[in-house]
C-alpha cells in the first residue's frame, strides 16, 4: 500500500487529533473523517491546519511523516521522528558530493530526464495541435529542447549546466500555452514560470501540484536510507531538500500534464481560483481537492519502466528512482538513469 497511503488535508481550519489508534478529522468541531494510522505513511497538511501535540508525538513515534505547506503548497516544515536508514549508504552519499565529476554526472542526468520529459510534452502536443501553424511552433520548439540534450554531454561544470537547463525550461514554458484548450487560453494563460507567488491560474496548479510530488520524492529518498538534503544539480542550503529536488525534475512534465488534462477536461474552471493581494493566485479550497483526487488517481496508473522492463505504477515510480540512486551512491559502476516516459 505505498501508492495511496499519504493523507492530504486541504479543507481550511480543519484540526487533526489522535484517537487511540486513529487520526481523527475535525472540521468545526465536527468528525468528517477517521484514518487508521497504520494505512498512514505521511500526512500532508495545506494552510492553516491545527493538531493536537498527542497526535504530532504518535506520528513521530511511529515513523508517520508530518508536512506542513502554506496556501500555495510551498514547504513550510515538516516533522519527523529519529533518523534512520542505512548510514554506511549516507556515507557514501557524502562522499559523492564531494567528487565534483561524479556531481556533474548525476546533475547532468536530472537535466537530461527533466529535458527528455518536457520535450515529449511538446511532441505530443504538437501531435495533437488542430491548427497547422501551432504544431510549427511546438515541433520547433522540440527540436530546440533536442539541441539542448545533445549540448549535455560537453557540459563541463555545474553553472553551465544549470544555464542550460534554465534555457531549455523558459522554452518549454514558453509553449505550453499552445497546449491549453483554445477557449480555456485566456483564464489559463501563463506568461513564463512564477511562484511565491504564482502570479496567473496555470502557475497556481503548478505549484500546488509540485509539492505533492516535492513531498513524494523526499518520502521516496527517505525509503531508500538517503538523505534528502544533500543533492547535486541543486545547491546546498539550510533546509533545502537538495536531493529530493534533483529527483523531482524528472517527474515535474507528469505534474504538467495532469495541469493541463485537468483545464482541458474542464475539471477546473476560472473560478476555482482566487486572486490575493500582491497579485497572487490561489486554488479555492473545493478546487485543491479535485487537484488532490486528480494526482492520487493519475498515481495509479501503470507505466512501462524502460529500466526494470514491466509495468509499474507511477505512484511507485519514485521509489524505483530512488532506490537506483542509492545504487548509484554504492556502486561504481551503475550510474543513475532518469525516469524518461514512453
């Protein structure tokens, strides 16, 4: 049961409590929902959500995971109990943060899944495209994200890299508009990526959809023994998940895609979004849930693993990834291969 077992909590003012074995749901002081904690991994709160100190200690003592993330799903803290895992693998985690070649390697795989994912996004949408004039555009733009991936192998150190990947995502967004319903363009346009805040619709669904993948790829680390703060493509800083980060760029097109399956499906309309002052755009309570529901059941579906050569779950997909980068930290001769979809 590791694909289902994260509880979201979006619902405002809702208050969590321990009772006995089960984490009780409170919504003006009224029990909408009671969760065995053993069918519980993580709980993921949204906005302003009260606990009970009982209920913080049972799920630190339980190895439950605790994630607090404000209005926009951006992190804010997160609760945990004593470390565990294997701390010969963090060791040699470490120690491969400290070897700038094999940094760059690993940096230069996240690059190239993130860049091979989103440009399947515009293959597909130019596939799609109704009118001659935007499949141009978006072949066009695939081909410049395939100059991109063939400019990855010269790289020879972590600015450039990064400069590349910077280029190669502004592109990107740059077309995903061309993607999105032509009635629905106008309350969903974006002009490039923004957060904290984002500043238009289509960037608020980003942001709230990167965090529940934030959260899973950190679980996914944590599952595995390593340790989610020290990365390679992203820098190290006080409190940034550097690792679950870099893992995350693979799967950032798969929060994508289901941002735009769920404005072309018209599952999410211009109303489910309220504009705060400074110009910030937030999901309507109601709209988080569909957004919530939406990415627990796209997690289901099953997905050809180039590398294990079967079919798995995308929700455990993550896992996968995680475990082969810890083979990756132990073994010299196994570098890591992104996730890339088929």
């Amino acid at each position: 049961m590791q694909l289902l077992n994260t509880l979201y909590i979006t619902t405002p003012e809702t208050y969590l409590r321990l009772d006995n074995d089960t984490l009780r749901v409170e919504v003006d002081r009224e029990t909408r929902l009671r969760v065995p904690l053993h069918h519980v991994s993580s709980v993921v709160c949204f906005g302003h959500t009260g606990l009970s100190a009982p209920l913080m200690h049972r799920l630190a003592e339980s190895g439950i995971a605790l994630v607090l993330l404000d209005d926009n799903g951006r992190f804010k803290a997160r609760l945990e109990g004593a470390v565990s895992g294997n701390v010969l693998l963090r060791q040699a985690q470490f120690q491969r943060v400290a070897d700038p070649a094999f940094t760059l390697d690993m940096a230069r795989a996240s690059v190239a899944g993130k860049i091979k994912n989103t440009r399947q996004v515009l293959q597909r949408g130019a596939r799609e495209a109704k009118a001659e004039d935007e499949a141009k555009v978006l072949t066009r733009l695939a081909d410049d994200l395939a100059a991109a991936l063939r400019a990855l192998p010269d790289v020879k150190d972590l600015d450039t890299l990064r400069g590349v990947e910077g280029s190669a995502a502004r592109q990107y967004f740059s077309g995903l508009n061309l993607l999105v319903r032509p009635d629905q363009r106008a309350a969903f346009s974006m002009d490039g990526r923004t957060r904290r805040p984002p500043r238009d619709r289509f960037n608020a669904m980003l942001s709230f959809l990167y965090a529940m993948w934030m959260n899973d790829c950190r679980s996914a680390l944590e599952a595995a023994g390593l340790d989610p703060q020290v990365g390679f493509l992203h820098a190290l800083r006080p409190g940034r998940a550097a690792l679950a980060l870099d893992l995350m760029e693979e799967f950032r097109p798969w929060a994508d895609r289901l941002a735009l399956t769920l404005i072309n499906r018209g599952q999410l309309s211009a109303d489910d979004f309220a504009l705060r002052e400074g110009g910030g755009v937030l999901l309507e309570p109601d709209a988080r849930k569909t957004v919530v529901v939406a990415y627990q059941e796209r997690k289901k579906d099953e997905i050809n693993h180039p590398l294990l050569a079967q079919s798995v779950p995308l929700g455990l997909v993550p896992l996968v990834q995680a475990r082969l980068l810890a083979r990756a930290m132990r073994e010299d001769d196994a570098p890591y291969v992104p996730f890339v979809a088929k």
